[in-house]
C-alpha cells in the first residue's frame, strides 16, 4: 500500500510519476470525493472520468459538440 503525503493525494515521495494509469487515478477521485462527503462517491467518480474521456475524444476528433456544453 502507497503511503501518502497528510493532506494530499500524491505519494510521500513526491514522485507524481509513480502514480500508475487510471486505476490510480480513479482511486484519486472516489477518496477525494468521499473525503468531502459527496453522496454516492463510486457513481459520481464514474460519471466525472467518463465526461473528462468524452472531452478528450471530442477534442481529438474536432466535434466540439460533445462536450454538450
């Protein structure tokens, strides 16, 4: 288990490159998002990195319309 710095979501060591693919960064999101309490933490973790993928895909693609907003 990664031990991490008081107050963040990085590791002690500081070496943000030692976070690992998105298994980690979803790990980031569910414990930020349940340190301040927002109900329904695992749905709503899904729903943010879903709408930050259809962003990265509308920007790849051109289609600025996706982002729906």
């Amino acid at each position: 288990m990664t031990a991490y710095k008081e107050g963040t979501f990085l590791p002690e060591n500081g070496n943000a490159g030692y976070l690992n693919g998105f298994g980690e960064v979803r790990r980031i999101v569910l414990v930020a998002f349940r340190a301040v309490g927002i109900p329904n933490a695992e749905e709503r973790t899904m729903l943010f990195l879903a709408r930050g993928v259809l962003c990265n895909i509308s920007t790849a693609l051109d289609m600025p319309e996706l982002k729906g907003r």
